[in-house]
C-alpha cells in the first residue's frame, strides 16, 4: 500500500512538472544543460569504447557543447561518458564535455583518497547512525536532526564565499520541491529501517531501487528498458525474497522501511532527470549546491511530520530513557551531531568521487562499497546471518551491480 502510495505522488509530481514546463527527454549530467540545436534534430555524436570504458566521441557539425547550468558558453573539448550526478547509488551514464584532469599517478592518488574517504565516510555514518537510534530510538526525530547539520556546514560555505551560493527564483524552488521531498524520504526510510532491523539487511533491500526505477518509469512516462537490463533484475528480486526468508533479525517494519527508501530513492533519481535534465536553473547549480539547497528543501518537509509523530513529549521520554541506561546528554548531542554531519559529507565526497568516473568504474566501486558496509557492520553489531540469507544478499548486491553495467551497455 504505502509502495502504491510513493509511486502515486511520484506521478503527481511528474504531472505537476510537466504543468511547470520543465521536463525534457535530454540526458545532460545534473548541473549542465545543453543549448538549443540550430536544427529540427540533433546530430549524432559517434561513441567509441575504450578499455577503461569511456566513451568519447566526436563533436557533429550542428551539436552544440554542454554548459554549466546558468551559464552563457562553453568550452569545446571531447566528450566523455560518466555519470549523471542524480543519484550516488546507482550510476545513469551521460555525455558530458571532458574538463582538464590530471593523469598517471596524481590521478591514481586522487581517485584513491575520493575512494577511500567515500567508503570510510560512508561507513562510519552507517554505524553512528545505528548508535544513535540504539540509544534514542525516534527514527523521525534523528532523521530531522542529521538533515539540519548539514545546514551549518553548506550556509558556512556559502557565506564565506568558499563556495559560490545558488541563485534561485522561485520557479526553481517550487522546480526542486518534488525531490526535497524524495530525499526526505529517501532518508528516513532508511533511517526507519536502520532502527528496526540490521543494517546490512536494510543495504540488501535499497538494492532494490532498480526494480523500483523500472516500475516507475514504465508506469508513469511509458518508458521500457531493453531486456537485458529488465534479466539483470531477477537476481536483485530473487536475491532480496531470499535473504528476506532468511534474516534470522527480520522485521516488517525495517523491510518496509528499507523499500520505501528505494522507491524514494528511484523517483528523485528519475524527477532529476525529468525535470531538470537540460534546463537552466537559476545560477551556481552545482552538483554539491544542489544537494545542499535539497537537503534544506528535505529538512523543511520531514520537521513538521517528524513533530507530528514524535513531539517533544516522545522525545523527552526517549531523552529520559537514554539517561536512565547510562547515556550522559553530551554523548547523546555527539552521537546525533555526528551523525548529520557524516551524513551530509559522505554525500558531498560521494559526488566529487562520482564525477570522476565512468559508469563501470562506478558500478563495480559501489558494489565493494555495499559488501565493506554490510561486512563491517555485520562484525561490529554481532549480526547473526544465515548461509541462505548470505546467499541471497550476495545475489541482490551483483544484480545490483549487473544493473549498472547492462543500463551503460544497452543504453
């Protein structure tokens, strides 16, 4: 029902998008938009693979360059394939106009400290978020608190000047509100699933966001997926209904939980690509402003619910509690003030590491990331797990990752 629920305002926000004018069929990375075409179609741009599989290819006569969202020109160098910065979990391969980088090892350095800092960052959140919600068990009222720290960080950026500051209209803002809600539920879904159960069984089921992603694109824009990226997604179902047979801590409330987080998940990823692909929004858009404004958008959805279901009388009962079992309140602020701060910057490196990747480096990367946070986890919370359910969550996190592959091959 609630599944139903999600996909319903999904097309609703769809609907309302297009009332806004502000769909297009173009796959631009989110921050660039491509200009008008000087004729009745677009020239195609001839792609070659290379071993490292990206793609570059060579510029037609009447295309013309991509550009930073609000900007007035472009460069003119090749374009590459990598990944539309819409969603950090599962990569929509894009052409985007190739930017100076640096090569040999300086880039080998880079990409490793980005690696390595979104899998630590990553981690670390996982497990703090499971401490917060061990000692103060209000999944709403932690999921709010985690979505406000990041708020200090970007507005201490953008004041200083360290990092220019999105301009808006109001057209805008009202263009970005269907995903501010997404996120929002994107993340208290998982926070939801987080409390109730494992974590490593609520990462099993967010693999789920392809089947998700499939669903609605055929329901609400009519858009089917070759077949061979619809085979990639028997293992991710199999694999889920398995390890959920299987999960020796298995709970209702942390697989719906886990399931709306993905269907969240899926249709801020497709909004993303339907409402803004290829239109200019307002100024500095990046992809970490973007973020940013989304997370203070996502803030402003989720406080007056989370108020709603756990005033302050549910949290002073769970303040009293947690003081009662030997919590001190400083540990408590650290617990939660850490935990929204990990939060918001394992997104923000996840982004920067996501731009600088093509689409099988990223797939299989975030498949390691997946296995690391499920294996640390599982060691550090003592997580009884089954050989079937082992089984079964090997299954879903490789069709996962046979998704990602067949969606940049067939695509």
């Amino acid at each position: 029902m609630m599944v139903r629920v999600i996909a319903a305002l999904f097309c609703v926000a769809r609907a309302s998008a297009w009332q806004l004018g502000a769909l297009s069929v173009r796959h631009a990375p989110l921050g660039l938009r491509t200009a008008h075409h000087a004729g009745p179609t677009a020239a195609a741009l001839s792609a070659r693979r290379t071993p490292l599989g990206v793609r570059t290819a060579a510029r037609a006569s009447a295309a013309v360059p991509a550009v930073p969202l609000g900007a007035d020109g472009g460069g003119g160098g090749e374009l590459i394939e990598t990944c539309d910065t819409t969603d950090v979990e599962f990569c929509e391969p894009v052409l985007a106009e190739a930017a100076p980088a640096a090569s040999g090892l300086p880039r080998l350095i880079k990409l490793a400290t980005l690696f390595g800092l979104w899998y630590a960052l990553n981690v670390a959140y996982n497990i703090g978020n499971k401490l917060v919600l061990t000692a103060l068990p209000i999944p709403w009222t932690a999921a709010t608190v985690e979505l406000f720290f990041g708020l200090p960080y970007v507005l201490l950026l953008w004041g200083t000047g360290l990092r220019k500051t999105p301009k808006l209209s109001f057209a805008d803002v009202r263009k970005l509100a269907s995903q501010g809600f997404f996120l929002a539920a994107t993340h208290v879904g998982g926070v939801i699933s987080f409390g109730a159960g494992a974590i490593s069984f609520t990462h099993v089921l967010k693999a789920t966001e392809p089947v998700w992603s499939a669903l609605l694109l055929a329901v609400c824009y009519k858009e089917f997926l070759p077949l061979p990226v619809y085979f990639s997604l028997v293992p991710i179902i199999g694999g889920v209904g398995l390890a959920s047979l299987k999960e020796l801590s298995f709970s209702w409330l942390s697989f719906t939980a886990a399931v709306l987080s993905a269907v969240a998940s899926a249709a801020k990823a497709i909004l993303s690509k339907k409402v803004l692909d290829g239109k200019p929004l307002g100024e500095n858009l990046t992809p970490a402003n973007m973020f940013g404004v989304l997370t203070i958008l996502g803030f402003l959805f989720i406080l007056p619910v989370s108020l709603a279901l756990e005033g302050p009388a549910t949290i002073r009962t769970a303040f009293e509690a947690a003081l009662a079992a030997g919590y001190t309140k400083a540990r408590l602020f650290k617990l939660l003030s850490v935990s929204g701060f990990l939060y918001y910057i394992y997104n923000e490196v996840a982004f920067l590491a996501l731009s600088e990747v093509a689409p099988v480096t990223h797939a299989v990367t975030n498949t390691v990331k997946r296995v690391v946070i499920i294996i640390v986890s599982i060691l550090v919370f003592r997580t009884p797990l089954s050989p079937l359910g082992a089984l079964g969550s090997a299954m879903a996190i490789m069709g996962a990752a046979a998704y990602s592959l067949a969606k940049g091959k067939y695509k």
